[in-house]
C-alpha cells in the first residue's frame, strides 16, 4: 500500500470531478474510513493533510479518538449507533452521519453536553436491509426533531446499495439532494440542511456530481 500515492490520486480525481460539476474542491470534505487500519496508519493519514477521519464502530473509535488524542482531528461517526453506547462517544466526536431512529434522537439529546451536528439518515433505495428513514417519514422526524437543542440536523446521509448502476447511483443521489433543498428552504429550527453525506470509494464521484459534500473514502486510501 503506498498510502501517499493513493491519497494524491484519489484528491486529483475529486478535484477533476468537481470541476466537470461546476463545484468548488474545498467545498467537499474527504473522510478517511479507517476501520480497517491501526492509529499509526491512522496518523499517517493525518499527517499527509487527512483531518477528517471516520469511525463506524464504537471500540474502535475509542481506541482511536485516545491514542490520536493529540492530532488535529475532525472525528466521524459514521456507522449505525446503538442507544447503549450513545454516552460513550457523542460527545467526543464532532458529526454524526446516521441518525436513523426517533429513540436514537432521544437518547443524542439526553446524552449530548452541546449541540451535535448530524446526518438525518435516509432509505432513498428501499432496501429493507438499508437502516435509515423512508422518505414519507421525513416530514414527522423533522418536526419532533425540531424541538431537540442537542441535534442539528446539517444535511441528509444515504447509501446506494452495492449492487447499484450508475443510473440507480445518479437517481438516489440526485432525488436525496431534492429532498435536502426542500427541507432547507422550509427553514426548520435547528436544521439548517446545508450537507449531504453521499458516497464511498466505488461512488463519490457520481455523489459529487449530485451534491454531496461529505465523501467516506476507505477502499480507495488503503487499497
């Protein structure tokens, strides 16, 4: 694995992308998926210019978030998270990428000592092994969501499944960056819906074409 080498490809990729889209680079943020790597490859990444890194679960994360302590790191929460192990992390990590259920928001807003920036997720696909809300839910969520001080929801987060064409791709980022705009423009309390977390190493560049402007890179980076 040359870590630098795949990192500077991958940045050249996302900059070329960003162009054709007519966006600016600096308006998308990379995550470092690091689930699969230690704290020194970890800190490798961060010292080649990754500050964003992300974590999806909570053992690991920890392990992590005390080893890495003293690096200028911006942490990710990016996997389903269980009530039980909210006190744990929320208040250490500074996004949160899947908010999938009303319980869970309780529990954030009970837990949390200041407010958590996070990722309503959403099931754009239909796949009933995909976590998140439908989007015929969205409107109630969003309205007792509305009432919680500790969770402002900075955009939507959703998953293609693996198996999807570019089409389908095109389709599920496309019809999630609608659903953010129409929310945003509604101007709910706490929400200002500015974000999309939308694709991984097999995808970004179609979710960049869509709007997204959280990527989770892992394959790519440590391949």
């Amino acid at each position: 694995m040359n870590l630098e080498k795949n990192i500077t490809n991958v940045l050249q990729e996302i900059s070329k992308v960003a162009q054709k889209a007519g966006r600016f680079f600096e308006d998308i943020n990379i995550i470092a998926v690091t689930k699969y790597v230690d704290s020194n490859t970890t800190k490798e990444m961060i010292t080649l210019g990754i500050k964003h890194i992300g974590e999806n679960r909570v053992d690991k994360f920890l392990t992590k978030y005390e080893t890495l302590a003293n690096e200028p790191i911006i942490w990710h929460f990016i996997g389903s998270l269980q009530r039980r192990k909210v006190k744990e992390i929320i208040n250490k990590i500074d996004y949160f990428h899947a908010l999938d259920s009303l319980n869970l928001a309780k529990e954030i807003q009970k837990r949390a000592e200041h407010p958590i920036k996070c990722f309503l997720q959403v099931n754009i696909s239909g796949e009933e092994s995909k976590h998140g809300f439908s989007i015929t839910e969205i409107d109630h969520v969003l309205s007792v969501l509305s009432d919680y001080d500790k969770i402002i929801i900075i955009g939507l987060m959703t998953m293609a499944p693996i198996d999807a064409s570019d089409e389908e791709l095109e389709h599920i980022f496309k019809k999630t960056n609608q659903i953010r705009m129409t929310y945003k423009n509604r101007k709910i309390k706490n929400m200002p819906l500015t974000d999309l977390s939308m694709g991984m190493s097999r995808d970004y560049k179609i979710a960049i074409q869509n709007g997204s402007t959280f990527v989770r890179i892992g394959t790519a980076f440590f391949s």
